[in-house]
C-alpha cells in the first residue's frame, strides 16, 4: 500500500519518508488502512521554502481576499461534512452525533467565518497613529506558522481548520501543518478543500501545506528554523517543552497550550444548599467525552464534613454507574493507568475506578481519587499530575485556611472555578479564595462547569504556566487569537504613499477601529 502523498508548495507530492505509520479506530483497537508518512528534513525545508515564498505575496494580499478564502474553506468543509464526520469517528470514536456533526463542526466553520470577518474589518491590527509626530504603528502578519494540533478536537483545533489555523492566515500568514497522528485522514480531507480554496481565491502555493509526521529531532529544527515566524502547539507537556526549548534558543515565539487540572473549588454553602444538583453537573462535565477536554475539571476542592463526606459518595456512585468511554488512543489510555498509579504513590485514596478497560476499545474505568489538604500541600507537583481522561482527584482540606494553602499551591491553568451560596452565605469566603484562584488561571468561572469553550470575542482559552507557555495570548475568541502570529510594526516620518492601507490618514474601509491621537475612531486622519 503506497503512503498518502504530503501537500508542498500547492501540490499533492510523495513524500521523502523516513517510515510510516498508521492510525487506529480506538473503539477495536485495530489499524486503519491508510498508511501516511513520516517525513524527513527535506519535506519541512520543502514546505518551509514554499511558505517563505508565500509569505511575502501574502504581506501584500488584500484582506478581503484572506476573507474570501476563509469564507470559501468554510463552504468546502460543510459540502464534505458527512464524509469528515464519518472518518474522525472512524479515527477518533467520538460520536458522530451529537459530538461531531453537530457540534464540533458548526464550531470549526463559525470560527473560520469569524476570522474571515475580522481580517476585513481590520480592527485587531490596533492601528495607531500619532499625527502630530508623524509616528503610526500596527500589528502585520509575521510569517510562515507552524501549526501543530491535538488528539482531542481533530476539527476544531485541527492543524488545517482549526483555530490556530483560522488566526494565523486571518492575520496573512501562510501556515504549515503538521497532523496530529491520531487522525491524519481526517486532517488530509480538510487538506484539499484548504487547498482547493486557496486555488479558487487566488491564493500563492504554500499558504496551505500539511506533513503527517516528523521524527523529534526534525520538528525540533522546525520550529526554530530561520523563516518561521511563530508556531501553535497543542499537546503533551513533554513534548512541548521540548519544542518551546528549541524555538526559544531561536528567539522563536512558540504559543502552546500544554495541561491544566481545571480546579473547582466547592464552599460550604454551596454544599448544603444544592449538593445532588452539583454532583450533577461535575459528573457530566468530568465525563463528558471520557474527559478528553482540556478543560475537563481534574481537580475538586473541598472543606472537611458531613455534607463533603456525603457529597464524595453521591458521585462515588455516579461514576460507577455512569458508562465508561472509549479513549482517543492506546496512546490516551495508557498516559492514564501511569498517571492515576503516580497519584496514588503520592498518597491518593482511590475512591471508585482505578482499572483499565470497562468500555469498549481503549478505556479506563470512571475514576475518583482523594487525599486531604494536609497530604496535597506536602506533595503538591506530584498531585497536580494530569490525569487526561475520566478521572479527577478531590482534595479535602481541614478549613478554609488550609483551602487558601492549597490554593496558594497550584500551578497555572485554563480555568478555575468556585460554586457557592446563591444567597450570599459564602460571600466572606469567596472574597478570600477569589484573587488566589484568579491569579492561577485564564478563566475564572462561578456556579458553572468549566468544559465548554465558547467561540467569543471575550474569551480567554488561555493561562499561566504550565496551562500555556504564556499567559498573554489565547487561542480562542476572535480577533485577539490573531495578534499571537503578528508583529507589531512602526513607520516614523513615512511618506503617506508608502503606509500600510491601515495606517494612511483615510481609513481603509470605513470600519476599522484605529487610536489616532489618543481617541479610538472609525474616521480618517484629519488635517492639523
């Protein structure tokens, strides 16, 4: 069986391979059939030439045309919606619906649409301009990205559709993709209508390009090579860790995105006033999608007695009645069984679960582990362990001092949230937790499970360290995504001719928000 072809410089080409792989369907443990390649250094020069060329065409390309192609991409995607939906499941195991048909791919297209809209709009660029001096700056595209995405969402934050994808050519970046191994049939299908739209919009060769697989060494090379602009990386810690070293000894930025626990902290009044109806809602987000979210609540904190005590065994039993999902991978599932054993060697009492299998293909059984305030602040690294998948830990400290201790302890993450009293009983305690737990993640939420990501200008899908490698930036809410792949860029006593269209004194289309002398307006330049 001949590997599939990787996409360089606008064609369909065979690979320089240094073997081969296959993916697998999680749900039967058995490969599928088609067999990809793994690609040398003389596929990613390749492709890197191609974008360099590309990237210089794109400096100069109209927004409206990266909108049109964005716009059209989106239209491709949704013709090929059936036959995209059927090879994730077939890669993945997620449900086809509602999971995939009819949630996971409306999002992909409403964000490609969303950053069609702000690359004509404009605003993101922060446009401003000081008339007096005669000194304007902006954001502009920085150059080829380097886009590698996760296991987890393979339309959403796929390589070649997904946010990261989205922001970088918004912002007139062309991008090279490397597929995630566990669904590189599905990222193929999304490669050719990309390409098809780049073609049909009149696009260069290489705004799209996709590679399936890269030995370590080389995807190291990759992200600090010379013409690289930035690079998005969803993934394991380890692996990102090791790309971030290399593109920083570059002075590459690299934008990742790498593990977060997700703390949910439940007060004391919130227990006793509606217990059944949070257990609820915690059991339902932990084990949604066998808990293969980023955003999965991996941590639950608690103060010590007998409605906690209660609360523990009302989702004890949840779990062990609750079906067990299939995993993303032999991968996922064997990450899980090391990781619950590393936190029961740092003390943590399993509660319910604790075993591979119990579902179909790859799985592990609904899992819930404890251990007391006490035990997490003497090991508090080996406790935050990420447990990717259906298990959480729940920590149970002696007061709410103790509580204030761990939470002084955590590292950074996406989310954090707090439930309490709706008639105010925790009020006192919120006040004192709050600015803790704020300052340890992206996303502060009340009353509400943290799994869901919405699409907003507002949001922050984004964190501390190790959450991200940079609390700045997210990767997801439109147009501040796009500002992670641009420069910021400066004209003193430019001629007028010579700006950027969103820097002359007219503005470029009646609609972009530009800070001229102090005020932000959608108006021109006026005369002084």
């Amino acid at each position: 069986m001949s590997p599939e072809k990787v996409l360089i410089a606008g064609a369909w080409r065979t690979a320089n391979a240094a073997g081969t792989f296959q993916a697998e369907n999680p749900a039967t443990c058995e490969p599928l059939p088609p067999v990809f390649p793994v690609s040398t250094w003389a596929d990613c020069d390749a492709a890197l030439a191609a974008a360099a060329s590309a990237a210089v065409v794109l400096r100069d390309t109209p927004p409206e045309r990266l909108g049109d192609f964005l716009d059209d991409y989106a239209r491709r995607i949704e013709a090929r919606a059936e036959e995209l939906v059927e090879t994730a499941h077939a890669e993945t195991a997620l449900p086809k619906t509602p999971r995939l048909a009819n949630v996971e791919l409306p999002r992909t297209t409403n964000q490609l649409r969303q950053a069609a809209s702000a690359a004509r709009e404009g605003s993101w660029r922060l446009a401003t301009i000081d008339a007096k001096a005669n000194i304007r700056s902006c954001y502009a595209a920085l150059g080829p990205v380097c886009v590698f995405g996760p296991n987890n969402f393979p339309f959403a934050f796929n390589s070649i559709s997904g946010g990261d994808f989205a922001a970088a050519i918004a912002a007139g970046n062309p991008v090279v993709a490397k597929a995630n191994t566990s669904h590189p049939a599905t990222t193929r299908l999304f490669a050719e209508e990309a390409q098809n739209a780049a073609e049909a919009t009149g696009l260069p060769p290489g705004t799209v390009q996709l590679l399936y697989r890269l030995r370590h060494d080389d995807g190291e090379r990759l992200v600090a090579d010379p013409r690289v602009g930035a690079t998005a990386y969803t993934g394991s810690r380890a692996a990102g860790l090791a790309l971030k070293a290399a593109a920083d000894r570059a002075g590459k930025p690299i934008y990742l995105e790498l593990s977060s626990i997700n703390p949910v902290v439940v007060l004391p009044g919130a227990l006793e006033e509606r217990a059944e109806k949070i257990a609820e809602e915690f059991s339902g987000s932990c084990l949604m999608g066998t808990g293969q979210f980023c955003t999965n609540p991996g941590l639950v904190l608690l103060v010590a007695g007998p409605p906690t005590e209660a609360f523990i065994g009302d989702l004890a039993k949840r779990f062990a009645a609750a079906p067990v999902g299939t995993l993303l991978s032999s991968g996922v599932a064997g990450s899980l069984q090391e990781n619950v054993a590393a936190l029961r060697e740092a003390g943590a009492q399993l509660v319910v679960g604790g075993s591979s299998g119990g579902g179909r293909g790859h799985s592990f059984a609904n899992t819930l582990l404890r251990v007391s305030g006490r035990q997490f602040l003497q090991q508090p690294e080996a406790l935050q362990t990420e447990a990717f998948g259906n298990t959480s830990l729940l920590v149970v400290a002696a007061d709410a001092a103790e509580l204030e201790s761990v939470l002084e302890r955590l590292e950074g993450n996406l989310t954090g949230c707090i439930y309490s009293h709706t008639a105010g009983n925790d009020d006192e305690l919120y006040a004192r937790l709050a600015p803790r737990l704020r300052a340890r993640v992206g996303r502060l939420l009340n009353d509400k499970m943290p799994t869901g990501v919405a699409v907003s200008p507002a949001m922050n899908h984004g964190g501390p360290y190790p959450a991200t490698g940079h609390p700045g930036f997210t990767a997801v809410g439109i147009p501040a995504a796009l500002r992670r792949f641009a420069a910021l860029v400066c004209f003193d006593n430019v001629r007028p001719a010579r700006l950027p269209e969103a820097l002359k004194d007219k503005n470029p289309n009646g609609k972009t928000w530009r800070l001229i002398d102090g005020a932000w307006t959608q108006g021109d330049v006026m005369a002084k």
